[in-house]
C-alpha cells in the first residue's frame, strides 16, 4: 500500500529543455558575426537629393577634395587649391590637416564627366585616412 506522500515524488515535472534552443542561437550569432564584414564593405554615403541643403555660413570652410574630368586630384583648404600628384600623397595631406583641426568638414567634388571610379578610389582613399564622413559637392538646380 502507498501513501500519499509516496505518489507525489514519483510525478514527472513537465519542464521545457531550452539546451536545443540556446546552441541554434549560438549557431545563429556565428553566422551573423562572420557575413556582417561581407554585407558592409561599401561606402557609405549620403548621396543628393533634388534639393541639396547648402551648407551653414556659421560652419567651418572645408577642405575640399577634387577630381577633374583629367583624373588629376587636388585638395582646397581656405581657397589654396594644392595639386597632388596622387592618391596618397592627398590622403597624407587631409590626414595632417585634420589632426589639426578634427572638426573640420571634408567634402568631395568632382567634375560631371570624370569616371564614376575616380569619385570611388578618392572617396576610399579619404576614409582609408581616416576621414569619418564625408559631403558630395553639387550644383544647385536652377
């Protein structure tokens, strides 16, 4: 004859096994920490709308990278347009002029009939040196 007390060790607790649910989160998050490099390897720009914003007159004049439809890159600072003779030497140069002064702005403008590559390597090369964000320079519409 059992007691009563005996009947109620033998029951069988209904419990959930999240051991199964936590190693496919695991699995999961491995995934997803090694595509995130793949997914973010472009530059991140803000491209122009219609409408371009102009920029504050209470701002810092920026320096200014360029690209000529020739391919040639130069770098503005302060209406001191500077000819550089390539992309690391106008990397080496912005880098120096914002160690200077890290809150100025850098802006890109390039010519409407220089290669979509050219505004890319430059653009790289910028923030490859460092630069954090930078602005596309436009022409207003009229």
């Amino acid at each position: 004859m059992q007691s009563a007390r005996s009947r109620m060790k033998s029951r069988a607790k209904a419990e959930i096994n999240v051991v199964p649910y936590i190693d496919v989160m695991l699995v999961l998050l491995v995934i997803f920490i090694a595509t995130a490099p793949v997914v973010m390897q472009g530059v991140t720009v803000d491209l122009p709308k219609a409408q371009a914003e102009t920029m504050n007159q209470d701002q810092q004049t920026p320096i200014i990278a360029t690209v000529d439809k020739a391919g040639q890159f130069f770098v503005s600072i302060d209406s001191n347009a500077v000819k550089m003779d390539n992309l690391e030497s106008l990397t080496a140069y912005v880098s120096e002029q914002l160690q200077k002064d890290p809150t100025r702005p850098v802006v890109v403008q390039g010519d409407a009939q220089v290669a979509y590559n050219n505004v890319i390597m430059l653009m790289n090369a910028l923030k490859n040196g460092g630069v954090k964000s930078v602005g596309l320079v436009t022409d207003p519409i009229e």
